[in-house]
C-alpha cells in the first residue's frame, strides 16, 4: 500500500512498485516558492529568448528591418489617413512623431501578447515531455520582442532629429514605462497562453481582441480627445495610460501621474489574475495539449 499524498503541493518521494520515486505536483496559487523556482530557472529562460530570436531571424530576407518597417509603415499610413485627411490633432507635434511615440509601446505589447499567447501550443513537446516552470514559456516569448522595441526606439529618435523635436529629462522614465507595459503584456499573454491550451479557437480571438484594443487606445489620437467624463474608463486600459507616458518620456509633454498610477495599478492586477489562472490550469496542461 503507497503512502497518502501529502497536504502540500510541492515536490515528495514515494514508493511505487517498491522504487523510490520523487513526485512533482504544482502549487496551488502564487506563492514565494514559485518566484524562486523562475529564478532557479532563469538561465533556461534566457537560453529560450536566444533561440526564438535566433529562430525568427533564420533564413529571413528583411531579418532585423522588420522591426524597422512595421512601425514605419503604419506611421506613413495613420499619417495620411488620420494626420492629413481626418486631422486628428496631435498635441503641437508633427504628427509622424506624435503617432510613432504611440505605436512603439503598443507594437511591443501586441507583438508580446500574440507570441506570448501561443507559447505553450508552440512547445507541447516540452511541456508534455520534461518538467520545468511552464510560466517560463510566455514570460521567455515576450523577452523576444525586447530586440524590436530598442531598434524601433532609435529610429524614433531618428525621426525626432528630423522633425526638430528637441530630447527631454523624461527619457529617464522609459525603464519603468516599459516595465509597465511588459507587466501588463505578461499579465494578458499568460491567461490566454493557459486558455488556449484548454480551449484551441481562442487562438483566433487574440488577434481580434488585440485589433480592438488598438482602436480603444490612443494611439493614431490623444487622450485629451476623449470627453472628461468618459476619461476614467479610458484609463482602465493601462496601454492608455503608459502610451500617454511614453508620448511625455519622448516628447517632453507633461506626465498625467494619475494615468499612470491607475496603468501601474491595472497591469499588476492583470498579471495577478492571469498568473493565478495560469497556475490553476497548468495541472492539466500535460493531458490535453
């Protein structure tokens, strides 16, 4: 007769068919236990962001200028369609600036989601086969994107050459706006990354909730455009808040500390909610991917 299985979720040896055997069961729920277990694995991860940017660029004809292209391409078309023919304003700044500002953030977020979302489907062989924190497969996917969004930043600040727009003390601000927005990416990149194991066709809703949310972002407008009592709904899309940030790191507007705060405040609470369904589902992950 085995022995009962322990209260704990963690790891415990047993005897099954008189071997000695060490079972690993996960935790219910965020504890501190998992965040040591990332860090003990952090080398694995790094190791998994070198391949996948190694895989992407692999026998690739643009390699690294798509992440050139992207964000200029939708530049040049918001500003034609929305700059020149809709007149959407753009604060005082030229509005090829003003727009590009907009897009960096949100291309890593929505670049970050999609990759992140299919990171467990894309891996099934890993996760079925060998044990390690399956949360390392979205948090490694959206370190890929990191590359893309410091080119597209410099070109950024090409752009600001160009048109005149003069640096500002809010560049400093860039490292916990951009923490912001990978909180807010991981927190939405991991509850769908566990939903589509379960449940496939949500691949297909990614792409349009992430087309959606663009629109629902100031993005190709200001925030200022939205009517005031309308503006607290805005800022329970912590992209607003943080695409407005980065538009005040880059072009030396003033910084809506309250956006912010809410933004901050969001992120971390999407990252909590989609880290504890995550680990919920992750006891079946193995059965049904």
């Amino acid at each position: 007769m085995t022995a009962p299985l322990p209260h704990k979720d963690r790891p415990y040896r047993r005897q099954i068919d008189g071997i000695e055997t060490t079972m690993i069961r996960p935790q219910r729920g965020l504890s501190l236990a998992n965040l040591a277990e990332l860090w003990r694995f952090r080398e694995l991860a790094l190791v998994m962001v070198e391949r996948d940017i190694r895989v992407r660029y692999r026998q690739t004809v643009m390699g690294v200028s798509w992440a050139i292209a992207q964000p200029i391409v939708m530049m040049v078309v918001f500003s034609i369609v929305f700059g020149r023919l809709a007149k959407v304003p753009s604060e005082g700044f030229p509005y090829p600036v003003f727009v590009y500002a907009g897009l960096l953030p949100w291309l890593l977020f929505a670049n970050a989601v999609s990759h992140a979302s299919n990171a467990l489907v894309a891996q099934s062989q890993l996760v079925s086969k060998i044990y390690f924190p399956r949360l390392l497969l979205p948090l490694s996917a959206v370190g890929v994107w990191l590359m893309d969004f410091v080119i597209a930043a410099f070109v950024l600040m090409a752009l600001m050459l160009y048109y005149g727009t003069p640096f500002s003390l809010g560049l400093l601000l860039l490292a916990p706006l951009l923490a912001g927005v990978l909180l807010a990416a991981l927190g939405v990149g991991v509850f769908f990354s566990a939903l589509i194991v379960s449940y496939r066709d949500f691949r297909y809703v990614v792409p349009f909730v992430i087309q959606i949310w663009m629109f629902a972002t100031p993005v190709i407008y200001p925030l200022a455009m939205i009517p005031t009592e309308w503006q607290w709904l805005m800022h329970l899309n912590p992209m607003a808040g943080f695409v407005d940030g980065f538009r005040a790191a880059f072009l030396g507007k003033p910084l809506n500390l309250g956006a912010l705060a809410v933004a901050a405040f969001v992120a971390a609470l999407m990252f909590l909610v989609g880290a504890v369904y995550f680990q919920r589902a992750e006891r079946r992950f193995a059965d049904v991917i």
